[in-house]
C-alpha cells in the first residue's frame, strides 16, 4: 500500500481526457474536462430528438443518454477506455456521476437495471461487461437492484462498428433470449436496460423484443452516450 501511494505521488495518474495530472479528489476525469462533457439534458424533455425516432423500433417508457458521443469529441475517448482500455471503474464512476447529474426521480424509486449482456466469449476477452459496470455506478445513486441475468447473448454477433441501421438489425436477429428475472422485477418503478451508446437503438431494440409482455410498459433505457448530433 505504502509503495503503492509512494508511485502515485511521484507518478499521478492522468485524466483521460486532457493528459494533466489527476488532483486529490478527482477519479479518471479532472473536474474541468468532467464539467465539460456534452450534455444532452435531454432527459428534462419529455420528447426530445433522441427518443422520437426510436418510437417504431424502440416504444419503450423512455430513453435516456447523458452525453453525445462523436467521433470527434471528449466522449469517444472515455467511451474507447470503457470498451478496450479496462475501464470497468471509469464506467461506474461515469455512471454514478450521470445518476447524480439526472436525479432520483427520472427512473422512479425502486428501478431494476438490466445490462445489455456480452456474448460468453467477448465476456472472456474483455474480462468484464461494460453495461454492467454502468448498472452499478447507477444504483449506488438510484438504489434498486441489478439483474445480470434477465437478458442472454444466443450467439456472437460481428462488431457493428460501420453498420447501417439495417445491417445491425440484421446483424442481431435472434440474438438475445430472456432467460431470468427475480420477483423484484414485478415490483419495480421501472425496468432499465442499459447500455454504453446509443446509436441506431438497433442493439436495445433486439433487447426490448424478448422483455416479457407484462414489463413493456415500464421499460426504459438508459446509456451514457447517444450519437445523436454533438
């Protein structure tokens, strides 16, 4: 522990964003580059420019991103880190703050958040689910509980990076099977699928489809960025 905290003080860890030493407090992201993130405050909004064309694909009870993400902009950094750098704590820490930011009363009091899963062997490889990690920093803010299990990947679908709307859909038919749910989920305020980004909704829509009839109607879904304008 000693020789531990002696190497973070001779070598600080860095913000991921803009590189300068991390100061006492600051976790992953110096509060300047954290307060500089883009907002969509689209979750104030009770029809906004991210859910309205998802209406077709995605009737859910709300759709919910925090940030845009771009190519070209300070999300896409973080949003990588989560994905291939071992972000498993940067997404939590994101997440917790994203709860904070949005409030207790957007998702209701007793939520039950559902990761989007990763196929078994991409979960080998990667070591952890990024939409899990993001359920987690969720709850330490909204309460409620975490099921892991609700929603299973059938089969290792291609990595949609370059995929029209069309592609993906094709891409994920028939990938995702609902295989369990403890009672709270009957109880909950709300059920929320959770996700990284959001981009054509064609992921969380494969989602959506095989969530049980009797849930649909309090079904939400939230992901720390949308690629909806920046």
């Amino acid at each position: 522990m000693i020789w531990r905290d002696f190497l973070g003080f001779l070598f600080p860890p860095e913000c991921l964003v803009c590189r300068q030493a991390l100061q006492l407090g600051e976790q992953h992201v110096c509060f300047t580059c954290l307060g500089q993130l883009p907002r969509t405050f689209f979750w104030s909004w009770p029809q906004h420019p991210i859910q309205k064309p998802l209406g077709d694909t995605l009737p859910v009870a709300g759709v919910h991103s925090w940030l845009f993400f771009s190519e070209h902009n300070s999300v896409r950094p973080l949003v990588h880190h989560i994905k291939y750098g071992g972000g498993a704590a940067l997404a939590s820490y994101l997440a917790s703050q994203a709860a904070l930011e949005m409030g207790t009363g957007l998702i209701g009091g007793s939520p039950v958040f559902i990761p989007v899963p990763l196929h078994p062997a991409k979960l080998r490889q990667r070591g952890y689910n990024q939409s899990l990690c993001l359920a987690r920093g969720l709850q330490q803010v909204w309460g409620g509980s975490i099921e892991e299990e609700a929603l299973c990947r059938l089969r290792h679908t291609k990595t949609q990076t370059g995929m029209n709307k069309e592609e993906r859909k094709k891409n994920l038919s028939n990938a995702m099977a609902w295989s369990q749910i403890g009672e709270s989920a009957e109880a909950a305020s709300a059920i929320v699928l959770v996700d990284d980004v959001l981009t054509t909704g064609a992921t969380l829509a494969a989602c959506w489809e095989v969530v049980p009839e009797s849930l649909k109607v309090k079904t939400h879904v939230w992901t720390l960025a949308a690629a909806f304008g920046s």
